[in-house]
C-alpha cells in the first residue's frame, strides 16, 4: 500500500511540475493570427517556379511557344540538337514543320525562336534574309548570320 501511496505522489508531482504555464498572447499577436487566417481575394498568389511565358508555356518546366506547332514544347527533347559556336555553354535545337516548308530554330540567339522558309531542298532562309540555315559538306545543319556585309556560323548541327 506505501508503494502504490508513493508512487501515486510521484506520479502526481511529476505531471504537476512537467507542466509550464502557456504566456497569454498580446492583442498585437492575436491581431496577427487573425491576418493570416484570412484569405485576400484580390491579391493572387504567386508560385515559385511557376512563371508562364505569354502562351501559358511554364518556363520553369523549360517550356517555349513553338509557332510551328502552335503549342507549348521542351526544346532540349527535339531530335536535332546544335551546337552554339559563339558560347559552348549553350545549345539550340531545330523542328522541322511537317511538310519541311519551314524550320523553328529554338537558340539563345533567338528570342524568341525564329522560323526559317525553305528556299530549296537543303536550304532555309529567315524572311529579313539574316539567317541562313543550310548543310554542309558532312550532311550536317549549320545556321549562318550575315550582319554589315560578313557572314559567319553561328549554328551546327552536332
């Protein structure tokens, strides 16, 4: 019977002192809390990450307007990748429309991208005639801008 007795004080005790009092809040601080509890239907809230180009393409998903496509793309997974001969830290990348009247050329020099005219069989012209997008001896796309008279690739298929 002591045992249970001193066990039950000590059990007692233990909640008692285990215990700390809770601080009463300010009226600032409950001021608070009924801000953020509340929802503003004004303000719209903004997602990190989820920035959308003017098409509603999300670029943080590496989404770009494709005008040939008329849709949302992710250039990087296109089959014709270039290589940037200006910055090697860059890529471009190249769709072809479905009849091949016309290519879309997705690069850093572009922004957006820019939409080539077929001028022949392997040979593609932009309508202000600046960039020129043909093969070259080993069968591979280069893209060729002409500014104050010089020509120089900028483009390469790799």
């Amino acid at each position: 019977m002591k045992t249970i007795y001193t066990f039950g004080i000590s059990f007692f005790t233990l909640a008692l002192f285990s215990c700390t009092p809770q601080k009463a809040s300010t009226a600032t601080e409950k001021q608070d809390t009924a801000k953020m509890a509340t929802t503003d239907t004004t303000t719209e809230k903004k997602m990190i990450g989820g920035d959308k180009d003017e098409h509603g393409c999300l670029i943080a998903a590496g989404y770009s307007w494709s005008v040939l496509k008329q849709d949302c793309i992710r250039p990087f997974e296109l089959k014709t990748k270039l290589k940037d001969l200006q910055n090697s830290n860059y890529a471009g990348y190249l769709l072809f429309s479905s009849d091949n009247k016309q290519a879309e050329v997705f690069a850093v020099e572009f922004k957006p991208s820019i939409v080539l005219d077929a001028e022949g069989a392997e040979s593609y012209i932009a309508k202000d005639n600046k960039y020129k997008m043909t093969k070259n001896g080993q069968k591979q796309w280069v893209i060729s801008k002409t500014e104050a008279g010089k020509t120089a690739i900028i483009l390469q298929q790799e």
